[in-house]
C-alpha cells in the first residue's frame, strides 16, 4: 500500500507540477492572465484572440466544450467539467484525470468464492490541445494515460460478475481488466461549412469508435464511482482500440458517424502498442435537442474481441440517454440511461440495462447504479454440463458517497464509500453466496470544476 501511495503521490505531483509550468510559461509572454483553472477571466481575455483560439468543442468550431465526452462522443451542453485548462496564442489546452486510492472487498459476508479483496487505486489521465487551421478549420489531439497495470496488476481489481478480456491465457472473471498504459492518442481535423454544418475525421492508435455512449469514466453520471459498469462490454467497452478512423457530419443537433477499427480487445502486455486490423465497423447517430440532453444509438460489427473466442464475431446494439440540469453554483444533477445487446453467431443475444444518477451539492455528492445484465456460461468461465447453456441475470445495485474535504486550488480531494448488492439465479449461490454485499472506501483526487 505505502509503494502505492508513494507512487501515486508522485504522479500527482508530475501532474501538478506539469500543468504549473505550461502556465508559468504563458505567463512569462502574459503576465495579466490569472489562474488558468479560472476559464470565465480566460473567456474574457480571449475575446480579442478568437480568430486564433478555439474556445469550443472538441470536433466543432461552432458548438460549445462542455459536450466533449469521450472519443467523437456528445454529452449534453449543460455537464460540468472538471479539468485544466491554460493557452498560448494559437492553441488551447486542457488536462483531466482522476485517482482513487481505495480499500474494495467484493463479498464482505465471505459467501461464496468468487469474491475479493484490495488496496489499489483505479486512475486515468488526459491532455488534449486544439487550435484553428485557417478560418473554418479545427485541429485537435488527444491523449489518454492510465497507470492500472502498476496499481491494478495484470489481472486487474476484484469486482462481481465482471467479465471480459484475459490474464495469462485464462478469461478475467469477477475481476475489472486494468486500462492500457497508452488508453488514447489520437487527431482529428473539423471543417465548418457553416455554424450548423461541418464535418470530422478522426483517426486513434489507439482511439475510440463511433460505438456506445460516453465512456463511463467520462459521464458526469460516474465521475465519483471508482468501479466499471459490469455491462462495460455491452456499452463502452471499445473505448481503447488500436486503430480507429472515423468520419462525421453534423447538422445542427443532429452528428452521424462511421467507424473502421479493429475489433480485437487489447492483449494482456498493457504497456505496448497492439496490432492495428481495421476489420470492424460500427455506425452511430447521436442528436442533442436541447443543452439538458444527449441521445445516440448506434451499432457495431466487432471482429473477434475476444483473444480467447478467436472465431467468434459480436454484433453490438446500443441506445443511450444522458441528462444533466444545473441547480446552481456547483449544484447539478446527472444521469445516463442506456441499453446495450451483443448477438453472436447461435446465441439469441445477452441484453443489458445500465441506470446511474448523481447529485452534486457543492462538497457533496451522492450516487448511484443500478444494472440488469445477461450473462452467458461462457461469460462466466462456468461449466456447461454442470450449469447447461442458458444466461444468468444478474442485478447490481450501488450506492455512494464523496465529501470534499481538502480544495488545493487547482486539485480537490474527497473521502467517500460505496455499498454494493447483488442478486442472481440461485443455481449460483454455491459459487456466490445468496445475495452478496460488496463494499469500499477510498480517497479520490481529481480536478477543479471548470468555471463556464
């Protein structure tokens, strides 16, 4: 634990330090700009520079950054954001990330077998820039790290009727697979027709398809909750993939995209550079009617994701609907709705439906998932001649708790705990355990809110 906290201790100071030098660097040519957390003071200043700064969406000149979510993703206009951000005289910057230095038991009563327990500490961390190319033009880069296979392990942290990816040639099962050291690198270039029109390629080794919602770590919905959704694979789970392009073209409140990227899953070595196959496709169809919201649906045509099931191809559906209203200063309530199917050659697909909300309150926020997943045998890692072929459906149902307690300017830090309960068919309660209760506590570190 202390190697840990030792580590992450200097990560963050890295991060910190990072972010104060690229500011004390601007300051040398600007010595008028104030803190650059403070982005009402940046909008002002920038008034007389917009022809050379993008104050703006990632992917678009003419719509506003707090719709930037995950990959060519849309939240809603009216999500706070947690970041950095400081500029020279053509580019803006910006830096996210989140740590959560934690103690997890995944089955406090002992039930069954499968549960687990850990001190470890979930975390990824972002730096993009963008700037203008000519008058309509939008240049944007990308960068996502994340430590989990230092902090993680390779067979990642313990977590109930997870599945999905492998550790040392056997299915990770009740465990959440660690992130890749390098989780996004990628570009993207925007050309505005006109305020309601423009169109943007995109291209990530590794990057994020036009597939699913916003990825979970990035939805205000899940911003405190330290854990993965355990419908990850039915939803976001395409969020690191080694070779991406994707096209979009948006007219006013309504964006369609096509991907080509490779379906295989990343490998077990988290710290290398996987093989790019271009071999998979998905298409997506987001629309934002108004700043409170952002629907999609979209559907992928994956590969062999699974290392493990080389021959076995997905066909993936999901819808989602992503809510966020603003109470007041730092007030806010959030919330995602989706549904996700995977379909497999002989199966008739595995359903599943994630609802998760949080409220804010200043220091305080309070949280909550619910999940219903089909889980196949497979899924599982069970044997057929003892538990036969159908899906088990399994419900999750947690709830949490952060509390600010230490605000160092540009970086906060917040105490909180999370309860979890599960339930499932009883034919798995002699690996389980009836009805099995979950827990942690943690200190989480991220980011100020970004003053729009």
């Amino acid at each position: 634990m202390n190697i840990k906290l030792s580590l992450f201790i200097l990560l963050l100071s890295g991060f910190a330090l990072s972010a104060s030098a690229q500011h004390e660097m601007h300051m040398r040519g600007d010595s008028a700009k104030k803190d650059t957390a403070q982005v009402d003071h940046t909008m002002h200043h920038m008034k007389g520079m917009q022809t050379e700064v993008p104050m703006s969406h990632a992917y678009s000149l003419n719509l506003p950054m707090q719709r930037n979510g995950s990959g060519t993703a849309w939240l809603p206009d009216a999500s706070p954001m947690y970041g950095l951000m400081f500029h020279s005289k053509k580019w803006m910057y910006m830096a996210h990330g989140n740590v959560a230095l934690r103690y997890t038991k995944q089955d406090v009563a002992d039930k069954g077998s499968r549960g687990g327990d850990k001190f470890d500490a979930p975390n990824w961390f972002m730096f993009m820039g963008q700037r203008k190319v000519g008058e309509k033009g939008l240049f944007h880069f990308s960068s996502m790290l994340s430590l989990d296979r230092f902090t993680e392990g390779g067979a990642g942290y313990p977590l109930l009727f997870q599945t999905g990816e492998s550790w040392k040639g056997q299915p990770l099962v009740d465990r959440q697979h660690p992130h890749d050291l390098f989780s996004e690198l990628s570009v993207a270039y925007t050309y505005a027709f006109n305020k309601k029109s423009d169109l943007t390629l995109y291209l990530g080794y590794p990057g994020e398809p036009a597939l699913g919602s916003v990825a979970f770590m990035h939805r205000p919905s899940a911003l405190a909750n330290p854990d993965a959704p355990i419908s990850h694979h039915w939803n976001d789970g395409t969020h690191i993939t080694f070779g991406v392009a994707t096209i979009g073209y948006r007219y006013d409140k309504v964006k369609i995209e096509a991907s080509s990227f490779t379906g295989r899953e990343p490998d077990e070595n988290r710290l290398d550079f996987d093989k790019p196959r271009f071999d998979s496709y998905s298409a997506r169809l987001s629309y934002n009617p108004t700043k409170n919201w952002a629907l999609q649906v979209s559907h992928g045509w994956i590969k062999s994701p699974e290392t493990l099931h080389n021959d076995e191809n997905v066909n993936r559906t999901i819808a989602s609907a992503i809510y966020s209203l603003p109470l007041g200063e730092e007030k806010n309530i959030n919330a995602t709705a989706l549904w996700g199917l995977n379909k497999t050659k002989g199966h008739d697909g595995e359903n599943a439906i994630l609802l998760e909300g949080a409220y804010r309150n200043k220091k305080l926020s309070l949280y909550t998932r619910y999940e219903y997943v089909q889980k196949s045998v497979e899924e599982l890692n069970l044997n057929e001649d003892i538990y036969g072929h159908d899906a088990f459906g399994v419900n999750a149902l947690s709830f949490g708790i952060n509390y600010d307690i230490l605000n160092f300017n540009k970086f906060r830090t917040a105490v909180g705990g999370q309860v979890s309960l599960y339930k499932t068919n009883a034919a798995l309660d002699q690996l389980y355990g009836k009805n099995p209760v979950g827990a942690q506590v943690f200190i989480r570190i991220y980011p100020n809110l970004m003053k729009m």
